[in-house]
C-alpha cells in the first residue's frame, strides 16, 4: 500500500498540561464532503510516525458547509471508529474579545470574525508594531495576513472595510516586504514567463511551419515552370518571390500545370495576373 502525499497547513509539537501533544491546525475555505475524512488521513499519519496523541483542529475562516464531528465508521452495526475533532468558524468568533484580551497570535485572523471596525484594527496594528518592532519580516507576514483575509472577509461590511483599508494603508510598506507577498509575486511572474514562453514557442512553431509550407509551394511552382516552360524560368522566379500566400501559389501551380502554351503560362505569371 503506497501512502498518498498529504500536506498539513500547520504541525505544531506542544506542551498539553504537562504532557506533550501534537497540535494540527488545518484551514479551509470552501466545502469538502469528505473533509472529516482528510482530517483522520492526517491524524493516523501524525500519530503513526510521532506516538503521540494529535489534537485535530478544523479551522473555517469563512462561511460554507463545514464537516461535523465525529467521523464514525461502523460495519454492520459494529463500531469500527469514532474519530474526534475540533471545528472552528471563526466567522462566528467576536474579535473585541481577542482584541481586549491582547491575544496577537489570534490578530492577523481578525478580518474573518464578527464585531470588526477601523477603530479595532487600528489598535491592533499599534500593537503588533509595537511587539514586532525589532521584528520587521514578522511584522510584515502579520500585515499581509490581515490584508489578505480582509479582501475575502464577509463578515465585515463593505463601508467599514473601506475604513479599515485606509488604516492598513499607513503600514502598505511592509506589503511590500512580506516574505510571503513577495513569494506570491515570484510565483505569478514565473508562472507569467513559463506561459510567455510556451504562447511564443507554440507561435514561433506555428511561423515557422507557415514559412516553410510557403517556401516549399514557391519552389515547386518554380521547378514546374523551369520544366515545362524554361524560357519562364526568370519570371517564376520573380513571380514567387513576390506572392506570401501558400494556398494562391498552390492554385498558381495547378494553373500553370494545365496550361496549353506558354502564352497561358506567361499571362499567369505575370504582375497584373489574379
């Protein structure tokens, strides 16, 4: 049995009272019907590499059909398993009480909770600046976390969140800094110059299969006319470098291979010839 690949979002080793644990915090956006079977995969592979009891956190920051637990598998009326764990929508958290609380490591999901207001964020921000500020690169992931979160929040109405953009905007400096936002540029460039590359190499491929297709109909019609007529030989020449269209050369060369006498032939080739 080969074990799929499985990526976690947050794997932490803690200090439970007094015993150790593992702490997995797993985030989701949207619905997934088979979510609090995910969430097992991840618990059986942390506790079969680990020993250790994992704590399974299920975190919505947004609205949708969230996975109820537990999970219970049963055969035949036989409990086979009983699966535990944590959801948490923090759409329905008040973010007065982390704020009051001064609870940071819970500031930069704010955006997602009821009760926010540009009054609020703007002591939060006065705050992580102030517990960061020897801290410049965490203060910065922090910042563009809530701005992130912000832009996709549906807990916060439309005018309050265009007061909170305005206070955000004072720190847009460390947007700019961010480790993470600087990444999520990278990757969007690279992903913009692989596509730039394969749109010029499929364009490049399909020039260079014109201009082939082109120069091959120009030689054939003058190898034709050079065999049946060669006192036209010189005007085919010029006659094919002049046309750019491989489909009206290929109709020249049908004429040309049906003409009864070298009049005909001349007529096509000439300039004022269709």
């Amino acid at each position: 049995m080969i074990r799929p690949a499985v990526r976690a979002d947050k794997v932490f080793l803690i200090n439970y009272k007094g015993k150790k644990r593992i702490l997995h915090l797993e985030f989701e956006t949207g619905a997934d019907k088979y979510m609090d079977a995910r969430m097992l995969a991840y618990n059986a592979i942390m506790f079969h590499q680990y020993h250790l009891p994992v704590i399974s956190i299920l975190i919505y920051p947004f609205k949708t059909t969230m996975a109820q637990p537990p999970l219970i598998i049963e055969n035949e009326g036989e409990l086979l398993i009983h699966f535990n764990f944590v959801v948490l929508p923090l759409f329905t958290l008040d973010a007065k009480q982390y704020v009051h609380a001064h609870a940071t490591c819970m500031y930069p999901l704010l955006p997602t909770m009821e009760g926010v207001t540009h009054e609020l964020m703007q002591q939060v921000m006065n705050e992580l600046a102030e517990l960061y500020r020897k801290d410049e690169v965490t203060l910065a992931l922090q910042y563009a976390w809530i701005k992130l979160l912000l832009e996709r929040s549906g807990t916060v109405p439309p005018e309050e969140k265009s007061k909170i953009m305005e206070v955000l905007n004072m720190f847009d400096k460390l947007w700019d800094e961010s480790p993470m936002v600087q990444k999520m540029k990278e990757e969007s460039e690279a992903r913009g110059e692989a596509r730039g590359k394969a749109e010029g190499k499929a364009e490049g491929k399909a020039e260079g299969k014109a201009e082939g297709e082109l120069q091959t109909s120009r030689k054939i019609l003058v190898n034709l006319v050079k065999a049946r007529f060669p006192s036209l030989a010189d005007l085919a020449q010029q006659k094919a470098a002049q046309m750019s269209n491989a489909e009206v050369i290929e109709l020249l060369i049908e004429q040309i291979g049906t003409a009864s006498d070298e009049n005909i032939a001349r007529w096509l080739l000439s300039p004022t010839a269709a």
